[in-house]
C-alpha cells in the first residue's frame, strides 16, 4: 500500500497565520500545547491582523516585533476565539452576571479567547472589544474586514467539518503601544488594510493639558471651596442681596456690580485656598455675572421697555433699500455679483446673530457679536465661536466693503434677524464687562461701536423721511410676493399695469437671495416672468440673468429645471442662446449651486428643455453625492417618458464624449456609495451592457451588485438581460452580511430565473441547492432540478431532505458518496452560535448538496422526479424507506474465491489511494495558489505603501498603477475548482475506507474464522477418525455401535455443532464479503466513471468558463487603468 508522503508547503506572508496554521514540524515548536489544544477543539475562529501591522510594528512596552510575537502562545491565544457550547460556558456566578450585563449594555455577544480572555462581538457593527475582567473597561477593540473559510491544510488542527474559519481584522489584541520600525517619515496607515487602525494604537504627538482644561479645573476649584468655606459663599450673598436691592431703582447699579468683583478679588487673592487657581479675577467675575444675570437682564429690559426698536415692519427689506450709499459707482460694473455676495454673508450673519438673544453671558454675547461682524466680512477668523453649514463646512464669502457700509449691512442684518432686545443687548455689552478695555478697543471694541451705530440708525430713522420711505418698501415688497405666491391670473394689460404699480419693488430679493425672477419661476408664475423680462430689460441686463443666484447657489435655470418649470427653462435658453457666445452658455448651464449640483442634475421629465440644453451639459460633472447628471436621470424613476429621458440623455452623454475626443466611460458616472449606472437604471440595460468595458459585477459600499439591486426591487426585465450576459457572475456575495442574489429574492419568478441560469451553466449537474433559508419555523431548501422538458425549481424542508439521505444510508445505496457527512452537516450547522457564521457554513454547504444529490442522480440511486416536487420526496422516502432488502442464497464461498477478492480489492485499494494522494496534493496547490496571490497582492500594496513616500511623484504614479496591476491575478477559477477537488477528494477517501474496512477487518476476520473451521475438523478428524471420512449410511451405522459410550456420543454431538456453528459464521461473513465485494465493484465502477465526467464536464468546464470570465475581466481591467493613467497624466 503507498502512503502519501508529507512535504514542507511556502511559509505565508501573515505571520501569524502561518505561525497558527501552517508549521512544519509542530512537535518543536514553540506553539507545541497550542496545537495540541487546538487538536481537541471542534470549532474555533482564528484572528488574523493586517500582514504589514505583523510585520513592520513593534509592541513598545516589551521592546518586542510583532512578527516574533506571533511565535509565543499568549499572543497566538489571544487570537483564537472558541466556539464550542462549553467554552463558552462561565462557572464562577457572578462573572456570568457580569457578562450578562455586558451584553445587554453594548449590545455584543459573549466569546472566549484561547488564553481566557473575554471579548465580545458587536455583529451590526462588526466590530470586537476586549473587556477587563471587572467589565468596567475596554482593553482593546478591532473592527471586523472580513471572514473566509478554508479547508484544513495540517495534520495537527481538527474541526467538525475540517475547515478554519478566518476573521480579518484591522488591528491587534494587544495592551501597549505600537512603533513603526520603519523610518519615521513612512506612513503604513496609507496601506489599503491599514486604513482604519484606531488612533489609540498610535504614538500620540502631543500630551499637553490644553488652557481650557486648566480653566476649568480652576472653576471646579473654586466652587468646591465656596461649597466647603461657608463663609466665602456667606460674602457673595450679602453682596449678590446688596445688588438686587438696587436692582429695584430707576438707574443700572453698574457700578456696584465691579465693585463686587473688585472687592472680592482682593480679599480672595490674599488668601491661600486660591493661590493655586489660575485667573482668579476672571473666575471670580463669571461667579458673579452667573448669580446676577437673570436680575441684570430683567432689569435693562424693563428700563428699555418703551424705548426698545421696533424691527418687524422691516423683515422683508431688501438690500437695494437699505440706504443708497450702497449702490456706489465703484459697485456698477460688477453689481449683482457682490450683491449676491453680500447675501450670503448676510443670511450667515443673520443666523449667528439670532443666537445672541439665547446667550446668557458677557462672553456668548461678546463671541457671538464678533463672529457676526466678521460673517458679514467674509473674515474666517474667529474668537472660539463658529458657525457651520449643513455639510459641516463654515460659509464666509470676501467682501470688501469699508465701516459706513459695513453699518449698512449690519442694519439690514439686524432686520432679517428680528433681533427683539436690540438695545438691551448694546446696553449689557456696553456696561457689564469683564475688561473695560476691550470695550473701547480691538475687534470688540469695533464690534460695540458698530452695533450702537445701527441703535442709532434706527432712533434718528423714525424721525426722518426715510423711515415711512422704508416702511412702504417692505409693504410693498410683501405685497408683491404675496401676489407671484396666488395662483390668481392676470390678463397681459393687467399684468402690465400691476407691474408698474411696484416698479420700486421689481430688483426685490428676499432673505435666501431670491430675486424677483428667481420668485416668479418658483412659483410658476410664467406670465410675469415673461412681461418682466419683455418690458425691463434694462433693469435686469444679460449679465445679471447670467449672474443672478440664490444664496445656495442656485441659478434662474437651476431654480426652473429644479421646480419642473419648463416654459421658464425653454424661455431663460432661448434668450441665453440669442445674447450669449457658445462658451457662455456652457458656462452658465455647468454653474453649481451650494451642493454642487448643476442645472442638469435637476432633469427629470423635461424632455424638450433637456434637447434644448443636452449638448451643452458636462455630463460627468458630480455634485456632492458623486452623481453625474445622466446619474440623476437613471434614478429619476416613476416618470411617463423615463424611457425617453434615458435614451435621450444617454445619446446626448455619448456625444458629449466624442466632441470631447473621449469615449464614453463608465466610471466617470459612480456616485459616493459605489453606485453605477447599472445599479441605478430601471429597464433597458442593453444601452449599458454593449459598452464591452462595463464592469457588470461591481460592487457598491454596501457590498451590492447590479444583479442584486434588481433582485431587491424586483426588476425582471433587468435581471433578464443581465443573465443574458456572458461577464455576469452570480455566485458574488455581499460582503460583511454573506448573502448571495438568492438571498435577495423573494420571488419564486426571480429564484427560478436565477436557479435555471446556473444549473444551465452547470453541465454535470443535475440538481442546484440555491438557498437555505429559516422560514415559517423551519429550515427551507430551495432546489433547481434538470427535468427532461425544463428545469424547475421547488422548495424542501431539510426534515424531508434528510429523510432521503437517511433512506439512500440505510439500504446501503451508495458507499463512497458523503451522504452521512451531509446528514451531519445538515444537523450540526444550524447549532453554530452566530447567524454570521452560521450564513458562511450555508455558503459551504450548499455546493456540497449540489455535489452530492446530482452525483445521487448520476448513479441512478435517485431519480430526478424524486426532487419535482416535496410530495414526491415524502412518497419516495415512504415507499423505499420500509423495504427490506431481500439477500440471496449462495453458494459457500471458498478460500480462492477470498483470495480473489482480496487481490482484487487490494489493486483497487491502491488506486484509489493514488488518487485520493494525487487529489490532496491538488487541493493544498489550489488553496495555496489562492493564499500566496493574496500574499504577492499585500507584498506589492505595502511595496508600493513605503517606496511611493520615497520617491517622485512621475515614479509614485508609476508604482501606483504597477500595484493596480497586481489586481488582476485573480485566483476565482482556482477556488471554485477547490471546491469540486476537495469534493472528490471526501469521495476517493471514502471509497478507500470502506475498502479499507473489507481487506483489514472482515476479509481478516473470514480467514480466522475459516482457520477455527479447520481447527474444529482436525479435533473431529482426531477423536473420530472412524467417522472422518465415512458416508452418510456408513456414519449411522457407526454412530450405532458407540451407542455402549454414551460420552464418545455427547463429544462428537458438541464437535459437529461447534463446526456447524462455525460453518454457518463463516458462510455468513463470507456472504456479507461477497455482497460488499460486489458492491465495492460496482462502487468502484462508479467512482471511476463519476470521477472521469464529473472532472471532464463539471469541473474543467467551469473552470475554463471562469477562467474565459477572469480573462474578459483582467482585459476590462486593464482598460481602466488606462484610463486612470491618462486622467493622472491630465
């Protein structure tokens, strides 16, 4: 018998995977007990940290590389997680409670490392913590980036189902600090796996108490010793009951107010329980600004009661009708443009303003005041107060303007603020400060007086001519808006006249900078647009239609596609078109608003505006969300013409490309989540699918490919066409969830679809386990089945397809088959304690059904109208199940026919262990060519990573897309052949067992039987030589005259039954040895013909197909480095 010899497989890169799982003399290794452990372990989970971590970082406190780390069994420990029901069992009560907590608190599950340590998994966020053994702190966290099974590859590791499961993760379970060994200016966190290294790991750059920190560990100081020392806090409140009583007067006791703060000081800072505190004077005036705030303000308000401004009459002014000065010469050529300006600056300044009257201190009111003032400026800097937009980003627009019309804008600030206690706030920033010199000088000194400037404006305002003046304006103004909001109709003559009534009012802009045009657009008001335009084109010239903008950024045209306003759309591009140079109105039509997005990415139904304006759009412009306009318009759905507005935009994006000397590409259209025009589109995929570059199986952040998107929203007519494509892959998975497009469906028609397309590219098989899903309390398969006429797809619960399995074990159908391995699996999987890995063995298994349900259909143990539907099952288990098995009589089998048997199963015996060797050796290459190339792709990304922070930036791009080109060694058809080598491999090792099992115990067992059969007749042969040869007649005759001994008689009864018993044991073992023998044949004969099709029709041609698709992929990639290259070099 051969025996396959061991031999020393390639160290892997991971230093620690190849420590755990890949040693080759583990009896003299350092990880010795480990493996021994691991040996009596049935599940488990290894953690494997980034390689270029392992390698290149040290642990600081142990002076010690990680990668040597590897090699010690604390450190490997820490990253084995147990999954046995009993490791995860705590003895000790009250650590269960504590763990019982833990979960319910952070929402994780419980799981024990090898070296005892707790960790717990937080599956939604995919991320693993380490707890201390008191559970009130995290030792350690690493987020989850990925998880793979693979088929064990060593003699000392054992699993209930022979495979390591492997997590990635972005970090180590490590307490200390890490150091790059590398040169200082290296930056490994550029690496792709490296990316998202928590900030904790690395050296911190700066350990210094900020002066906040200080201030207000000096506050907290300072009131525990008022708390303490009674008669400190018995001081303020004579003083504090002092101020409110004159509080109660007529005039502000401002003066009383620093006296308190003085007085106090003095005695404070002599005194030693303050000496260590830092600004004591500063602290001891917001002591009391904060015990006396609420009396201060009650009273200023009440002081200021009658004589406070008045600013609602004036909410809808606008700048125009501030005050003339503003419109100065220097202002006429470029008007509109700082208009617009202004606004912006305005509408920020406004909503910092505001937030004064909530301020309840001299500092927020101060901050608040200056920040405003330099929002109208266009000033970033700032005094720790800031104001943000939306998108987390602080607005401010330059604007030069000098003090009298920065006064001006102030006022209409104010204005739009509708700040209610203008004087109150001047009057309490006037008079309760904490410096009096910052009062009258520096940036709140400016502030102060500019603030007073505006109080002031409005008091002499009402007694001039210009206060009714404004009055009207804003009347009118609110009057006007009002009127463009009504749907009411206006006659051309009436319309005209209305519009000469409030000719002062026509340059309006309201407070988000919307002119009058922008208003008319807005709400449809297509009538005045039209007279407005047709009768004041003086007032509002080319360059202010091509100016003019909302504070978002909006333009008319933006304002008119984004309100589906087409006649406002048509008409705005036909005048453009007639005023304006082709360069102009591109210009104009790609100008962004605040989001980026341009008058394009508003499109959705406006089929003619989209033919007037289709060939001047940028097409491959992106707005904040990465999307293009022929991206929004894919997803513009639930239109009449989306058809149209598909092809339309399409021919006009394609043109584009080719006036711009390009083809069109793709790529240039992904938004922000990874989304392609190909997830996106609702129908007509074909006018993406010709494009031979098209990446039909990308992927998006969420892990989704097109095919999946349409399973989800249950677009037919699209996943029709894209299983009609050869590039198509069905078999991808979601990353993080592992879930495959069958998951996603939930449509018989659609499961079918996809059924029917991988069965039919699966030429040996015969039945196409899809999905397993837990649903309606029960465990569902769903099957695709090869019928004569057309496949079809059926569901079972896995009760009945165990039933089968059962059946086909119990009357000894077939031996080299894994059926009860299948059985077991089919029990045992649905018992692992988290669905996520649990979802990764069903990923396992379903191939393996497939395997061995068609190879059942193959030999003609099952027929394939067993599987039609669950009934037939249900009868066929019936009917099959309660037969038994009729044996016939044969003929006694003699020594030469053992002799026979035995020589023939021998040579039989060593074929197969040929190739179950030859099979072992394929699959660890197979498994081994797929781990290397990720090793050679992590070798060339960390290559890269260091040599790229090195060198130029010509020799950056080049390393750049030398790693890019890394990518395409693709090793998918080498995984899918695994599967089917480690199939074929469970079927040789079976065979060869149960041969194994006839040649060593029963074919043994017959020949020492048929030894004691020998021994038996020699003693019969020996005490009755007289009987040993004698016929039957001649036997009773001499059986006659032994009847005088009667002992002689009972001795030759107990030989002939013992020979009898003997013979009747031998004929029956013989009988089974022959029943097996012939089975074992017939077996082999299947093997050897499953073997050749199942290699020649399933396995090399899926492998050829896959390697046809990897060869179509990699010249697809190929392409798109291309074109990076020629954006890079651009």
């Amino acid at each position: 018998m051969t025996t396959h010899s061991n031999f020393q497989l390639p160290p892997l890169l991971n230093p620690l995977l190849n420590a755990i799982c890949n040693c080759g003399e583990p009896n003299s290794s350092p990880l010795k007990k480990l493996y021994t452990q691991l040996g009596k372990k049935d599940q488990y989970l290894i953690l494997v940290p980034p390689t270029e971590l392992l390698l290149y970082y040290s642990d600081k406190e142990s002076n010690s590389e990680l990668h040597d780390l590897c090699y010690t069994p604390n450190f490997a420990s820490a990253h084995i997680l147990l999954l046995d029901a009993t490791d995860t069992e705590v003895n000790n009560g009250d650590e269960a409670v504590l763990i019982k907590n833990i979960e319910k608190r952070y929402d994780v599950h419980f799981i024990k490392a090898m070296d005892q340590s707790w960790k717990f998994i937080n599956w939604k966020n995919r991320v693993i913590y380490e707890f201390n053994k008191l559970g009130d702190q995290i030792k350690n966290r690493a987020k989850i980036l990925d998880i793979e099974s693979i088929p064990i590859f060593n003699n000392y590791m054992k699993t209930t189902d022979n495979t390591i499961t492997i997590m990635y993760i972005d970090d180590v379970f490590l307490n200390g600090t890490l150091e790059c060994n590398l040169r200082s200016d290296i930056d490994l966190l550029r690496s792709p796996s490296m990316r998202s290294i928590p900030t904790a790991k690395r050296p911190s750059l700066i350990n210094k108490k900020s002066t906040d920190y200080e201030n207000s560990k000096s506050k907290a100081t300072f009131d525990s010793i008022l708390r303490v020392n009674k008669h400190w806090s018995s001081k303020f409140e004579q003083h504090f009951q002092k101020f409110r009583i004159l509080a109660n007067q007529d005039d502000l006791p401002i003066d009383v107010f620093h006296n308190i703060i003085e007085e106090m000081h003095d005695e404070m800072v002599s005194d030693n329980l303050f000496k260590n505190i830092v600004d004591l004077r500063n602290i001891i005036y917001e002591y009391v600004e904060l015990n006396l705030f609420d009396d201060i303000w009650k009273m200023i308000l009440k002081m200021n009661k009658e004589v406070e401004i008045d600013l609602n009459p004036f909410g809808n002014i606008s700048i125009y009708q501030v005050d003339s000065e503003f419109l100065s010469t220097e202002y006429s050529k470029f008007f509109l443009e700082n208009v617009i300006t202004a606004e912006r600056n305005i509408k920020e300044a406004s909503k910092s303003l505001q937030k004064i009257e909530s301020a309840s201190n001299y500092k927020s009111k101060a901050n608040i005041l200056i920040f405003t003032l330099r929002t109208l400026t266009g000033n970033k800097e700032n005094d720790g107060y800031s104001s943000k937009n939306d998108d987390g980003n602080l607005s401010f627009f330059p604007l030069a303007i000098d003090a009298d019309r920065l006064m001006n804008l102030f006022v209409l600030v104010t204005c739009r603020a509708q700040i209610k206690n203008l004087k109150c706030h001047l009057s309490y920033l006037q008079n309760f400060y904490n410096n009096d010199s910052d009062t009258k000088f520096g940036i709140l000194g400016y502030a102060l007086s500019t603030l007073e400037a505006v109080v002031c404006y409005f008091e002499q305002l009402k007694e001039k001519e210009n206060y009714r003046k404004l009055i009207d304006f804003c009347n009118s103004n609110e009057r006007l808006v009002k009127v463009l909001s009504s749907t009411k109709k206006y006659e051309t003559n009436a319309a005209l006249s209305f519009l000469r009534k409030y000719e002062g009012s026509l340059r309006y802009r309201d407070s988000l900078g919307q002119s009058l045009l922008a208003l008319c657009i807005i709400h449809g008001r297509n009538d005045f647009l039209y007279h407005i335009l047709n009768e004041y084109e003086t007032l509002f010239p080319i360059e202010d239609l091509l100016a003019d903008e909302s504070i978002d950024g909006s333009t008319l045209l933006i304002q008119a596609v984004k309100h589906d306003n087409q006649y406002s759309a048509s008409l705005l591009l036909n005048i453009l078109k007639d005023n304006c140079t082709e360069i102009e109105l591109i210009a104009y039509i790609n100008r962004h608003d605040i989001n980026k997005r341009t008058a394009g990415h508003f499109l959705t139904n406006e089929l003619e505006v989209l033919k007037l304006m289709g060939k001047y759009i940028n097409w491959v412009q992106k707005d904040n969300a990465g999307q293009t306009p022929l991206f929004t318009i894919f997803r513009s759905y639930d239109q009449d013409n989306y058809d149209e507005m598909v092809s339309q935009s399409m021919e006009y994006a394609t043109n584009w490309y080719g006036l711009n000397g390009k083809n069109f590409n793709y790529l240039d259209h992904v938004d922000k989540k990874g989304n392609t025009l190909l997830h996106i589109l609702k129908c007509n995929l074909p006018i993406l699918l010709a494009d031979k570059h098209i990446n039909v199986n990308a992927t998006n952040r969420s892990g989704q490919t097109p095919l999946m998107t349409s399973i989800r929203y249950k677009r037919t007519e699209n996943i029709r066409d894209l299983l009609s494509d050869p590039r198509l892959r069905v078999d991808i998975t979601q990353k993080n969830n592992a879930l495959t497009a069958f998951d996603f469906s939930k449509d018989d028609e659609i499961t079918h679809l996809l059924g029917e397309h991988e069965l039919l590219n699966s030429p040996w098989l015969a039945v196409y386990a899809h999905t397993l899903k837990y649903t309606n309390s029960r465990w569902n398969l769903s099957l695709t089945v090869k019928l004569k006429d057309t496949p079809k797809t059926t569901n079972f619960t896995l009760k009945t397809l165990r039933g089968i399995l059962r059946v086909v074990i119990k009357n000894n159908m077939t031996v080299f088959l894994p059926v009860q391995e299948l059985v077991e699996d089919l029990i045992s999987f649905n018992r692992i304690r988290f669905s996520e890995l649990m979802r990764i063995k069903v990923l396992e298994m379903l191939p393996f059904i497939s395997f061995c349900l068609s190879a059942l259909v193959h030999i003609k143990v099952l027929d394939l109208n067993v599987f039609q539907t669950e009934e037939n099952a249900i009868k066929w288990v019936k009917m099959n199940g309660s037969v038994d098995k009729k044996t016939n009589q044969t003929s006694d089998i003699t020594p030469e026919d053992i002799s026979m048997i035995q020589n023939f199963l021998k040579f039989n015996i060593t074929e197969i262990e040929r190739t179950k060797n030859k099979l072992e050796i394929a699959e660890k290459l197979s498994l081994f060519l797929r781990l290397k190339s990720k090793d050679l792709l992590n070798s060339n990304e960390n290559y890269v990573t260091i040599v790229s922070q090195l060198s130029s930036k010509r020799f950056r791009s080049t390393l750049k897309y030398s790693a890019e080109d890394t990518k395409l060694l693709s090793v998918r058809a080498e995984k899918a052949l695994l599967s089917k080598i480690t199939y074929l491999k469970i079927c040789a090792q079976k065979l060869h067992n149960h041969i194994l099992s006839i040649t060593t115990t029963m074919i043994s067992n017959w020949w020492h039987i048929y030894g004691e059969l020998l021994n038996a007749h020699k003693h019969y042969t020996r005490a009755f030589p007289e009987l040993a040869n004698v016929t039957t007649e001649n036997r009773d005759l001499a059986l006659h005259r032994m009847i005088s001994n009667p002992k002689r008689i009972k001795l030759e009864e107990r030989l002939s039954e013992k020979i009898k018993d003997i013979t009747e044991q031998l004929n029956s073992v013989g009988h089974d040895i022959k029943q097996m023998h012939e089975l074992a044949a017939e077996e082999v004969s299947r093997f050897i013909d499953l073997k050749t099709k199942f290699t020649l029709e399933y396995a090399l041609q899926s492998y050829l197909t896959i390697s046809k698709q990897e060869h179509i992929e990699k010249d697809r990639l190929h392409w798109e480095f291309q074109e990076n290259k020629t954006v890079f070099k651009q």
